[in-house]
C-alpha cells in the first residue's frame, strides 16, 4: 500500500521543476516550492534529525501557523521515522504544556506564530527548538532551520515507511475537556484517497491552506490530497490579507467552515443590501453578471468543488450560495476517523444532511439516536488512553461519535446535536440544543448562537451579532429595529418548536465567542460549557426582565 510519502516522490521523479508551495513572506512577496526544492530542505531536515539519536519512532512536536514549512517538517519528521505531534497555534499555555508532556515530545519546530511571548512558557526549557523560517524573532534557545538546511546533506534515497507505522497525534480540540491523542497511522491518513474518488482532484487544481494544519479537516483535504495528487497549495499569510490571498490563489476546491461563509456572505452585503441582490438575481439578462462579480470579488470565481465542514450550515446559507451558482458541499468527520467519513454529492445535496457515507464507510444509528462509524481511516486509539479507546470504538469496529442523528430514506445523514449535550428543564422535558441554534442563525444579523436552560422553566437563547450589526447597534435607531426584528424571529422560531422547547427569550450578548477568549475551539467549535459557566450568574436577571429580547 502506498503512502503520503510514496505520493510526493513520485510527483518529484515526474515533474521535479513544477510548482507545489507557494508561500506569502510577509513583505509582499512570496516563495515558491518546486517538487524537487521543497523536497530537498525536507530531506536535509530528515538528515539533521536522524543525526539526533532519538529513540526509533520519537514524537515530534510542530508549533506553527499554517506556512510551507509546517508541510515540510511534517515529511522531514517522516522521512526521520518519526512521529509528528501538531499543536494549534492558538493554544494557552498550560495546554501547550499539557500536550507536549504527555504526548512524550522530543523535540519541537516553531514556526509563525502570534503572542508567541505568552504561549512559550509551556514550552519546557529543556525541549530542544528548531525555529522555522516565519517564526518569532524571540524564539530562544532554538537551532535555525534555515543554519541547518545549509549545512546539512539531504538524507540519501526515498526513505519509506510501513503503512502501519504511527505517523501523527492529533490532539482534539478539547471541546468537552482536556485534549485526547488521536493516533493515526499513514494507512489510515492514506484512506483519504476516498475522497479524492468524489472530488477528482488532480495536479492541476489549487488550494488555499488556512484553516489550522493541526485538526484532521486541513490535514486530510489540503495536506494529504495534495500529496496524492499534486495539487498546488497557496498559504495565506493573514487576517487582514485574506482576501488577496483568496485572489492569489484563485483556488479551484475551496473549504471553509460555516462561521467564515457566513462572513463572506456579511461582506458581501455590505457592498450591496440583501434586497438588492435578491432582486438582481431573479432578472436573467444580469444574473450572470451578478453571479460571476461577486464570485470574482470573493475571490471563488475558480471553485469547482466548495466544501463547508466543522460545524452545521444554515439552509438560507446555502441556498444563498446556491443562488451565485456555488454549490456548497457539505462534509461530516472526525479527527477520530481522520474527517473520512461522511460527504454531500454534488447534484444530489439534501439541505439539513450530510450525505452518504464515503466510500468503504459504514453507518448505523444506535437505538439512542448515536452515530456509529466504520472507516478505514478509524484511529488506531487515543494515545495512552486504553480504556477510552475502547470506549470510543466498539468490537464491530465502530466509532461511537458522540453525535446524534437521523437518516433518509437514500441513508443520507442528518445530524440533530450532541449525545452530551441534551439538557432538561425544570418541568422534567429534555432539549436538544442544537436544532433550535440553527434555527437562530436565520437571522441575518445572527453571527453565533447557543440555547441554555438547565433546570430553568423554559430554554433561553444567547446570540452573537455580526460585526457589521455589533457596530450599527451602538446606535439607538437600529438597536431598537434590531430588537424588532430579533423579537419577529423569535416568535417564528417558537412557532416551530414543540411547547417545552420554545424559547423564553433571546439574550443579545457583547462580545463576540472567540478562539483568543476562550469561547472557542481551534477548529471554531462553540465550548458550551465554558459559555454557560461564564453567564451563569446573569441567567436569573435576564429572565426577571420583561422584554423578550434583553441586551447584555
């Protein structure tokens, strides 16, 4: 069975001086990868590193924002026969701590990071650094990357690796708790291969590497496609430069999360009101034109295949896109089974589901209303954790997600929440959160949402707005047209939900749920808990408030 690295040196034997990496430096330029340079550095890397001695099969840990080194000190740690162990970029310190001691890390790669001065305290001082191109210039006590390539020979040959050796530890993004080590070894990081049978990538497609490298979702669509079929990447180098990224790479599949289509939708709107637009669309002779400025301006007039992943989508979102003649995809995994699981076909998306599972994927729903899945990209096991492991992956080889949901009658999947994450009110009924968070989100100026209500009469919902409507409701007008309107949805919402169900009120709250305030995972997943813990001692207050919709 072939691996990731049996991928790319074949790709370097057919078209050694073909572009791979193209890489934003941060002063307007940018540096481009051929096969055989980006291969070459991994290769001296490979050799530094074999000339370590560290024990067969070492973790290595990999600190950085997604760039063209991240790519290639994770087929040097390979090509080394070791084990890559990467961290978020956006990490506290004492998870930062917390991951490299018990993933047992011999060494760790910094690379471009933010804040850095305030995440390197959990940086042990005795872990040897490399400091990568891009990386802080306070980065202390750390060999230079770019010192050890110039004196270093390449590692002779094509060094393999056996399909079933540990390749990554995937740290989860600790949502329900303390990050667990999701190990996966190149066979199952190779069933990604299943997807690319759906999408058909090949070396002529681009790609925008900016999510985080360190989930499953980046790492399996970006990275490993992009081994498998030489697809070309493009990194962005920021926030602020997003855009012209995007434009740069022009990329022909595109995957997002719903938080960041919903943004472009927002920016979109702010050049041109929703109505407007509406009304533009439905006139043939310009709905083309339209369609393909817009597309143009955002950056996605090359797309063929975009992909929304991480977290439900609305039906409006995707039918707004629909309607610029960009089918969203959606896709359903895990970092558990290597986010190979779950995806939408294109012709035959179902608004609200998931798809059928991919090929070689099993399904079955448990009489709980869990999903169970079998993958061939299954994790080996948390690392470390036996009795989890075994939890988490029954003797028939299936993975119990967590997740709760339902299928049509073509087995097409629709997730209705969290298993955990059902609550129950003070009259004995239990509600499940999240069908009603989607429900919120409707509202156009609705950026984020989460129903509470533990043990309260009836279920609350807090929102976040957009910021484009965060800053309009700093004046009295719109704030109170805001609240019209939010009080409209509500009523329209409650309409659809069973009695016990229905919502009290909806809490408009300040601040935005981020990852840098701790409201947020990694991956932009919603800490549930921890936003619950911190407006818990507000809850009574709003609820002794009249009006149905209370502002913080």
């Amino acid at each position: 069975m072939e691996t990731p690295l049996d991928f790319i040196y074949a790709h370097e034997k057919k078209h050694p001086d073909s572009v791979w990496l193209t890489q934003p430096m941060g002063d307007g330029t940018v540096r481009d990868f051929t096969w055989k340079q980006a291969l070459d550095e991994s290769r001296k890397m490979a050799a530094h590193l074999v000339s370590l001695d560290l024990p067969k099969s070492s973790q290595i840990a990999l600190f950085a924002k997604n760039n063209a080194w991240w790519i290639l000190a994770d087929i040097a740690i390979w090509m080394a026969g070791h084990v890559t162990v990467p961290l978020y970029p956006t990490l506290a310190v004492d998870t930062i701590k917390q991951i490299l001691e018990h993933s047992e890390s011999r060494l760790i790669f910094i690379g471009k990071l933010d804040g850095f001065e305030n995440m390197e305290p959990g940086i042990p001082s005795s872990l040897p650094r490399v400091a990568m191109p891009l990386a802080p210039a306070n980065v202390d006590r750390a060999e230079k990357w770019v010192d050890i390539v110039a004196k270093t020979k390449p590692i002779d040959g094509n060094p393999q690796r056996d399909p079933d050796d540990l390749a990554t530890i995937i740290y989860t993004s600790g949502s329900t708790g303390m990050a667990k080590g999701v190990m996966h070894s190149f066979k199952t990081m190779a069933a990604v291969d299943v997807v690319n049978h759906l999408v058909k990538v090949d070396e002529t497609d681009r790609m925008l590497s900016y999510l985080p490298l360190a989930h499953a979702m980046e790492r399996a669509v970006v990275e490993v496609i992009s081994m498998n079929t030489g697809a070309r990447i493009y990194f962005a180098e920021s926030l602020d430069t997003f855009v012209n990224d995007l434009k740069r790479a022009r990329p022909t599949v595109f995957i997002s999360v719903p938080r960041l289509w919903n943004r472009f939708q927002q920016g979109v709107f702010t050049k041109m009101p929703p109505e407007k637009l509406s009304r533009l669309l439905k006139i043939p002779i310009v709905r083309g034109f339209v369609r393909r400025k817009i597309l143009k301006g955002l950056g996605l007039d090359s797309v063929r295949y975009a992909i929304s992943g991480s977290a439900p989508i609305s039906a409006d979102l995707l039918n707004w896109y629909r309607s610029l003649g960009l089918e969203l995809l959606e896709g359903y995994g895990m970092s558990e089974n290597f986010c190979i699981s779950h995806g939408t076909r294109p012709g035959q998306v179902r608004v609200g589901y998931v798809g059928p599972p991919q090929e070689g994927c099993e399904q079955k729903i448990a009489d709980d209303g869990e999903i169970l899945v079998k993958s061939p990209a299954t994790m080996l096991g948390y690392f470390k954790e036996k009795a989890m492991t075994d939890a988490a992956i029954d003797k028939e080889g299936f993975l119990h997600t967590g997740d709760r949901g339902e299928l049509d009658e073509l087995g097409r999947l629709k997730i209705t929440g969290r298993v955990k994450e059902i609550f129950k009110t003070s009259k004995g009924k239990y509600v499940a959160p999240s069908p009603i968070e989607n429900e919120l989100m409707l509202h156009n100026d609705v950026e984020q949402a989460l129903v509470a209500g533990e043990s309260m009469p009836q279920p609350f919902g807090m929102v976040v707005l957009s910021d484009a409507a965060r800053n309009k409701a700093k004046e009295a007008p719109f704030r109170d047209e805001l609240s019209r309107t939010l009080n409209a949805h509500l009523e329209k919402t409650n309409a659809r939900l069973s009695a016990h169900e229905q919502l009290e009120k909806i809490v408009v709250v300040r601040e935005a749920w981020t990852i840098e305030n701790g409201a947020l995972t990694p991956t932009m997943k919603v800490k549930r808990t921890t936003i619950e813990k911190r407006y818990a001692d507000k809850v009574p207050g709003w609820y002794a408030e009249k009006p149905r919709v209370v502002w913080e």
